[in-house]
C-alpha cells in the first residue's frame, strides 16, 4: 500500500490515469474546422423558426468539468483508496501469530478486543500474511492460514473463566518452540500472571512482539463472607489509580422463584487504594434466597461471586437434660456445642415442645434419655420429614434403660448397660484413641489428632447391622458415632459426652470438623482443602468468561482437595460443585487473590485497543462517479431540449419510488400505529432472531398459518408480524413463535420482564430449535443448548412431553403426531397436575382451563407452514403423498395450537364428550 497525503492505496498504478484526463479535455473541446459561409437570400424566410431538436456548437465547460470529475471518480475509486492506512513498515511481512490471553479479565471488553483482532486480520489480509491464533487459557497448536479464514471464526472465540496458569504457560511456550520464524500480535487483558515473561522472551527469539492491551483497570470480586451478623463483600482491582465508586448487586430468587435484585451496596476505592470493602445486613430468609453478588456494569466472570451453603446459616436447636441448667459453665453438657456452633449457626434454645414448632434444620439433645410421649411422637415425624437429630451420651443415658433390650426409634443402636471406662468393670488400662475414619463415612479424609483420647463411653450392642451404622471408632474397633437413616432424616449418636467429662474431643478443633461434615454447621468461610480430603464434588452449574451460568453437563467430578486449592482451569471451571446435600461456590477470585496489573519492557510496544479504523473509500467515490453520470445525462438532456417533454413523467416516477420505502418505514416504526395494527386483529408474531433467512421463512410460515386458519376457521388474522423483544410490546400477539439459532443474542434483562410479564397474562411461546430433537434440547445440539441459555430467566413451569390425552390434541382436529420439517414426536408442554385422574366415562383427565405458557419441539414449523406470494410451499416437505401428508398434520397441529391459546381447555368440558367419542369410535 502507498500512502499520499494521508490516504492510502491499494492499487496505486491506477493514479497513472490521472494524466490522461488533460488530454480527455482537449479532444472534448476540439471543434470542426468552420464552414464555408455563403449568402443565400432564402434564408430570411427562416428567421424567427425554431428547431424542434438543437445541438450546442460547442460543449460547455461546466459540463466537460462534470465528466472530467466523473472520470477522476472512477479512477481513484478502482485505485483502493483507504483512509487511516497502516504503514507498509507496520504492516510487515512473514506469518503473524495473534496472542490472545483470552481470561475473564478481558471479558468486560471483549468486543472492543474482537473488533481490534478483526482490523488486524484486515491489514494482514492485504499484506498477503498468514495468521495463527492461540489463546493462553487453552494453547493449541496454532495453524497458520489465510487472514479471510481467521476472520469467518472470530465469532467463535469467547473468554475462559479463568487466568493462564503455569501449566497453560508451559505448554504455550513448547508450542513457540516448534514454531518457526513469525511475529506476534499479544492481546493483553492487563493482568500480570506466572511465566510471562518466560514466554515474551520465546516470542522474542522467533520475530517482533507488539502488546496491545485495554486501558480500564481490571475490577473483581472476592468470594462474600458471612460473620458478625453481616455479609463482608471484598472488592479488588489490579492498579492503583484515582477515587472510583463501585456498586454491588446481590442477585437471588424472590419468593415467586424469580430471578432478580434483592438488594445493592455501595463502596468506594480510596485514591491509590487496590481494595474496597462493604457489607450488606440481611435476614436469614433473604440469605436462603441468595444465587450471586455481582459488580454493577461488568460483564466477567471475575466480577461475579457465586453464594452457596457458606452464607445459610442454619438453624439449630439445643435441648440439654435435666437438672443441667445449674452449676458451672465449663461443665454445662451444651458449652462445647454453643462454642462450636455459635460462629456459624442460630442457636435456638428451649424445650423440645418449644423449638419443633419453629422447624429447625438440626436438634441437639445433650446426655438427654427418656421423653416423654407427647415430645417423642413430634420429634420422630421431625425426623421423617428430613430432620437431623444429634444425641450425645452422658451419665443419665449410661443409667437409663434407653435401647437396652429393643432398639429405640430414637437411638441408632441398642446400648449396653453400665457403659465402658478406665478402671471400671468393663476397664482400660488406659484412655482409647481415635481409629482413622475410614471410607464412607462422612468423617473419611479428616486427620486424627494423637492427643484426642476417650476415657469413658457407652457401648453398643452387637447386632447384625452395627457395622453399616458405625461411622467412628476408637482403636480397638469399639463403635464412637453411630448414624442411622428414618424417613428422609437422621439420627446420630455420640457414644460420649458433648463435655470434657469422658474425651478430650469436645477440645479439638475435630469436633468442629465432625460436625461440619454432619451438615450441622455450614461454615462461613470457605472450608480448609484438608477438611475435604476423600470426597469427590460433581460440578452441577459452571460459568463462562462472561459470568453466565449454565449447566454443567456431564462433566467429571472434582476432588475436595482439589476443588479448594487447586488453580481454576479446564478440569475447575469455576461455577457450583455439589457432594451430597451440600453446595459449594468455586468462584475466579478465592480469598488470597490478588489482582496485579501486567507491566511490559521498554522495548516492547505497546498499543490501546482503540485504533483509528481503516476507512475504505472506493464504494463512495464509485456512487460519487455514478451520481455525477447520471448528473451528465440530465444536463445533456436539458440543453437538448429532451428533459422536460420526455423525462418528467420518469423523474417523478423515480423520486416517488425512493421516497415510498422511507414513507413505509416510518409508519412501521411509529410505536402508536404498531399497536393500533396488533389489536384490531388477531396477529401472530415470530420473535426476530438476527439471522435474516430465519426471520423470513418465520414469517412465511406464519403467513401460511394465518392463511389456513382463515380457510378452515372462523379465526381471521391479520398479516404477522416480527417482534423486537427489547422495543416492542408482546402483549398485543396471543403466540410468540420464536425460532431458536445459535448465535442469537441474549435478551436483556428488561426484555425477560417483558417476556415473563407475556407468559404470565395468558400468552405462548412457541420454541422450535428446528434440529429434528436430535439431541433432546442440550445435549450435543447448538440450538439446544441456546435454548437452555434463552430460557433459564424466564419463569417457565415445570414440563413434560405433551400426553395423548392433553386438549391441545384435540382443540380442533384430533390429532396423535405433531410434525413440522421434521417427525420427531417430542413435543414439551406444561405438566399436568399430579392429582388430575380420569373421571368416569370421559377419555381424558380432568384438567384445569389454563394454557400452556410453552410449547417446546424441534420439528421446524414454521419451514413446513411456509408459503411463497403465490401461496405454494416455500419449502419440500417429505417425499410425494407422504410430505404433503406430513405438511398437512403440521398445518393442523398449527390450527390446534392457536385454537388452544384462544379458547384454553374448554375442549375439556363434559359437554364435548359424546362428541369425541364418536370420533374416536368409543
């Protein structure tokens, strides 16, 4: 490319025309020698005559200026003029690697990044140069090709969850190694990470390294902590740098189960300052309710902290025996639990007839033996219900007749009487310590401390089924916590006492750890990896680099170790990981991180993300050269005398013709007439998707739709329409077709307000993911999987495949298969309430009259409704009788569902009854 005065050429030579145009004005201007002048007296009878036609002697010279523009116009359009060109130096030459650091760090302007990518490829492209592209998060051997290639796959990129680690690093730099010779492009999201500067320098050995990286400072969120009756949020950013506000949404479910705002905080970085602090005082039901805290206005994975079971307290009732209220605090039986429990638990104390009624999550009975009837038959449907009841020995239980000769349903063991300690009858010759905990037990993977000993204890009977129930022992076998299962509850008891009388275990910290894995307290803070040594986490929801959760498919599980210590990665996407009843958050930013800003050496280049776009001229000084032809013909015609007798007619014509659209433009986009049109007819609606081809066969298929309901109905459309969800109003349109495609954008969240206001005031919306249900919505298919993505806001009932007997197989035509373009017969719809049965003599259940919110299939409706202007099929169905066939059921399973929306479950009253037992020949 050459460069002349600040506008570059593609194809320079071309400027070489230029010259001829001087030598263009002289042929144009050159004139016919002058004839021979002879008198002739009958000229003077055609004085005052004017020609019909005249022709100018000369051509003037603001026409010839006119051509000669045009001329010039085309020249320099066919030239390639750019402007804002990049240097030939800069543009260089040889294969170009694009370094993308492609973390959650560069999430917040990834678009600005992609943008600044694709300009790249642009002037790599024109320099003739091979690209590659790897990214950190997950280097892959890149492959060097065509600039135009890279650019159709741009689209494809997306941000990780995560930073490059040192294994990523690693990797990326045996890669360079194997490379040859090339330059790099680094794309920077501002963080500073290990083994960076490792790979600069392999970069550096193989070409030219240039950075180009975003100037906003990187902003995240530390995982929320609760203590001290408030919830402390952390937030860090990587630079120092001026005062700046920062806003925290915490994010949860309303009691509707909706996903919204419950509550913001806001907090300030000092001047200079890295780190901000807030907290925000909720109630206990309001912390229950909580998904997320997110940082207002970024876009990140990073600026995301997911909440799991640390922020729930639970509830957790203490009851202690008898003739303890007295006496010394150390020798209460509930001191130790109270101290254990207090940091993370709302202790609630009183008596069992007293607590129950409040419904807590665990009761605590310390050395308590016998109870009363009145207080045993609650507790034991307590329990059923999924309650945890922990029991703790003690010297009233050891004297007691508790579980002597049968087993106690309130005992997980029959007991032994008398009990077991040093220098009693049942003697030791010294205290007991603990055996290791082994696998399957909740306690498997906790480390014993040597110095926790038992002196005293009750004994559990032998019984065939002692073994399944003995969670920990001591080192001679003898049985120290015993659970077993009731209902959908718990029962567990310590063969000792919850004080220091009989163990020195209420002293150590394994007490706490025992309890916490028992589920009784749900830690504040984030659990130690050691405490979750043995157990294995299955990730249930992970998020992208954007923050967006999703589910987690079938990902492996995760060991705990690994879960908390471990860097987040490919194998650790960060997201919630479950084990059993508990949840647990891996969030991008733990506890210890810290965010620090990437710094670069002097000789290193270093350039913003905001570089002034190439500006190709050629297509306007083209239209420029057309204009100024068509200005030419209408100047020639005029001094011809031809334009207004011939031309006028066409010029009007022509003047009307452009100003038509722009007239329908405006009246479709006028808000009052948009609606006025909606209401006065009934109007099927598509939701506009972005994808042209889509839009339109959506919308032929609904026009055949609307056709075939006004020839078969006494229903008669209006022509239907294609719905913004972020502009328009939904509620005028009784169905919403919305055909799913991959790289649809997500809506917005006022727009799912809209929607979820749509679905609850009576409407429908029609899913089709249009692949056949090949891969049960999620699974493999792309469409699928937007599907899950498009729909996880929106407030959809639970659902189930569409049952023979549901009124939307009957509402018009009596109807078994529901195709489209495709035959699947997997159709999803609202599920049925679980108490609807069959009332005698009716085919079908006894259902409620409310629609369907959603119908979700993947059978491409709105492909086989499509009609051309001339109302034959869009598009082939099938083959022969067979495809009409199919097109036809698909027109009828379209009648069905619109007829459905209009007229609910009326089908369903008893008075259609011998009428569709005639149909159906019963």
């Amino acid at each position: 490319m050459s460069v002349f005065g600040g506008i570059g050429f593609t194809a320079p030579w071309l400027l070489l025309a230029l010259l001829a145009l001087p030598i263009l004005w002289l042929i144009l201007r050159a004139v016919p020698p002058a004839p021979v002048r002879r008198r002739f007296p009958g000229v003077a009878l055609l004085l005052g005559l004017a020609d019909d036609d005249s022709t100018s002697d000369r051509t003037p010279w603001w026409l010839l200026l006119l051509r000669m523009l045009a001329v010039a116009a085309i020249i320099i359009g066919l030239a390639g003029p750019v402007l804002n060109p990049q240097a030939e130096a800069e543009e260089g030459s040889g294969p170009l690697l694009i370094l993308l650091d492609g973390s959650w760090a560069g999430a917040s302007g990834w678009d600005r990044q992609m943008a600044a990518v694709d300009a790249q490829l642009t002037r790599a492209g024109r320099a003739e140069r091979t690209v590659g592209i790897l990214s950190l998060t997950d280097p892959q051997v890149p492959t060097f090709q065509s600039a135009d290639a890279w650019r159709s796959r741009l689209a494809g990129l997306s941000p990780a969850p995560w930073q490059p680690a040192p294994a990523e690093i690693a990797r990326a730099t045996e890669i360079m190694a194997a490379l040859p010779a090339f330059d790099t492009l680094w794309f920077s999201d501002g963080l500073d990470y290990p083994g960076r500067d490792d790979l600069l320098a392999a970069l550096q050995s193989k070409g030219a390294v240039e950075v180009h990286h975003s100037a906003g400072n990187v902003i995240g969120i530390a995982p929320a902590v609760y203590q001290d009756g408030a919830i402390d949020l952390t937030l860090r950013r990587a630079a120092p740098g001026p005062e700046r506000a920062a806003v925290v949404q915490a994010h949860g479910r309303d009691p509707a189960g909706n996903a919204r705002v419950l509550a913001t905080a806001n907090t300030t970085f000092e001047a200079g300052a890295t780190e901000a602090s807030t907290s925000l005082s909720l109630p206990a039901e309001m912390r229950a309710r909580l998904t997320s805290f997110d940082i207002a206005g970024q876009r990140s994975a990073g600026a995301r902290s997911l909440v799991d079971d640390g922020l729930r307290r639970r509830e957790v009732a203490l009851i202690r025996g008898r003739g303890a209220q007295e006496g010394l605090q150390l020798l209460s039986p509930l001191h130790y639990i109270e101290q254990a429990l207090a940091p993370s638990a709302d202790l609630i104390d009183g008596t069992l007839t007293e607590v129950l009624p409040a419904n807590p999550d665990v009761i605590v009975l310390a050395d308590v033996a016998t109870l009363a009837p009145a207080e045993a038959e609650p507790l034991q449907e307590w329990i059923d219900a999924g309650g945890m009841l922990i029991r703790f020995a003690g010297p009233r239980v050891a004297a007691s007749d508790v579980s002597r000769i049968d087993e106690d349903p309130l005992m997980p063991v029959r007991l032994r009487a008398g009990g077991r300690s040093v220098g009693g009858a049942m003697s030791w010759g010294e205290p007991k310590a603990l055996a290791p905990f082994r696998n399957g037990s909740p306690f498997f993977g906790l480390t014993v401390p040597e110095d926790v000993t038992v002196s005293a204890q009750v004994v559990a009977q032998p019984d065939p089924t002692l073994a399944d129930r003995v969670i920990a022992a001591l080192s001679d076998g003898t049985p120290l916590v015993t659970r077993k299962a009731v209902g959908q509850g718990q029962i567990v008891l310590f063969h000792v006492t919850a004080t220091a009388e009989w163990s020195t275990l209420p002293l150590s910290g394994l007490f706490v750890q025992m309890m916490e894995r028992l589920a009784v307290s749900s830690g504040a803070s984030a659990p130690e990896a050691e405490s979750l040594e043995g157990t294995t986490w299955t990730p249930l929801r992970v998020m992208d680099g954007f923050g967006i959760l999703s589910d987690a498919g079938n990902l492996p599980g995760v060991a705990g170790p690994d879960l908390i210590s471990a860097p987040a990665g490919p194998a650790l996407p960060p997201g919630i990981y479950g084990a059993e009843e508990r949840r647990l958050a891996r969030n991008v930013l733990t506890g210890e991180t810290a965010l620090t800003a990437a710094t670069w050496p002097p000789d290193v280049p270093l350039r913003g993300l905001a570089l002034p776009p190439e500006q190709p001229l050629a297509g306007a000084l083209l239209s420029l050269a057309i204009l100024l032809l068509v200005a030419d013909v209408l100047a020639s015609l005029a001094l011809s005398g031809l334009l207004l007798r011939r031309s006028t007619g066409s010029l009007v014509l022509a003047l009307g013709l452009a100003i038509a659209p722009q007239m329908g433009d405006a009246q479709e986009n006028d808000p009052e007439s948009f609606a006025i049109r909606s209401a006065s007819e009934v109007t099927l609606a598509h939701v506009l998707t972005g994808n042209s081809d889509v839009d339109e066969i959506a919308r032929a298929g609904l026009i055949g739709l609307s056709d075939t309901l006004y020839f078969r109905t006494t229903v008669e459309p209006d022509l239907p329409t294609g719905v913004d969800l972020e502009q328009d109003e939904l509620a005028f349109f009784p169905i919403l077709y919305w055909p799913v495609t991959p790289d649809q954008p997500q809506p917005s969240s006022e727009a799912y307000g809209k929607l979820n206001d749509y679905l609850r005031s009576g409407g429908l919306i029609l899913f089709d993911t249009r692949d056949a249900d090949i891969a049960s919505y999620g699974a493999a298919s792309p469409n699928g999987r937007k599907l899950q993505e498009l729909a996880a806001p929106l407030d959809i009932p639970p659902l189930e495949p569409l049952p023979g007997d549901h009124v939307l197989t009957r509402t018009f035509y009596l109807l078994q298969d529901y195709p489209g373009r495709y035959s699947s017969r997997d159709v999803w719809v609202e599920a049925s309430p679980p108490d609807a049965e069959r009332i005698e003599g009716m085919p079908f259940r006894n259902l409620n009259d409310g629609v369907t919110p959603v119908v979700i299939g993947g059978n491409d409706w709105a492909a086989a409704w499509a009609v051309r202007r001339d109302g034959a099929p869009l598009l082939p169905i099938g083959r022969g009788f067979a495809g009409e066939r199919q097109r036809e059921l698909a027109y009828r399973f379209g009648v069905n569902l619109v007829m459905h929306v209009l007229t609910g479950n009326y089908k369903s009253d008893q008075v259609h009854v011998p009428a569709l037992l005639d149909r159906l020949g019963q």
